[in-house]
C-alpha cells in the first residue's frame, strides 16, 4: 500500500464553531471542502491541513484520521489478509471516493480512503 497523505480527523460538536477556530485563529484558511458534517481547512502557504467532523456520514464511528491511499482496492485486501480489524466495510461513498474504516491494536480507527478516479 501506497500512503500519500494522512490528515487528522477531529471530532467537534460545531462545524461552526471549529472553522472560527481552524480558519481564523490558525489561518487554515482555504476550506477544502465542507459536506455539512466534516469539512477541510487546509494553509494556502504550507498545503498542511486537518479535517473536523461531527459524526461520520455513513460509519458507526468517527476516525482519528484519514490515509489517502493510491489503491484502496488493494489496502483493503491487505488488511484482510493481515486479519486487521475492518469496522466500516470497502463503500463507494456518494461524496466521491471508495474508503473502509480498520481498527489499530491500540483501538484508534483510521479510515483509508481513496478518491474516485
């Protein structure tokens, strides 16, 4: 598996309130995109980013990040092969990309994620 790019996800209960916090104060302040239950704000200098989000759209649980993979497909059937905990299954999302959630040993949840080509 192919990681480009891991962004934390952190679970807020005002998307609001947060872009204040992560647009104005720590100058994120291109938000990348915004679904109406996570959003993106990322530094127009710097590209670093972080993702806020109330509750996830379609998993049972919110993610402590996200890892944007080149083959999902692939990631996925290495976690099971690896016999890594899935606790979102591989979904075409209709916001665009296909992901699944797996669980750390250390009980963290990451969703692995790619965009729809």
């Amino acid at each position: 598996m192919k990681v480009n790019r891991v962004i934390p996800d952190i679970a807020v209960d005002d998307l609001d309130a947060a872009r204040e916090f992560y647009s104005g104060f720590l100058g994120l302040s291109c938000e990348e995109f915004d679904l109406g239950w996570v959003a993106r704000f990322t530094s127009p200098d710097t590209g670093a980013s972080v993702q806020v989000l109330t509750d996830d759209a379609t998993g049972y649980t919110n993610p402590v990040a996200s890892v944007l993979v080149d083959d999902v497909d692939a990631a996925f059937a290495e976690a099971q092969e690896q016999g890594i905990e899935i606790v979102h299954p591989l979904t075409r999302e209709e916001w665009g990309v296909r992901r699944f959630f797996v669980r750390a040993p250390d009980g963290n949840v990451f969703n692995i994620v790619a965009h729809a080509e």
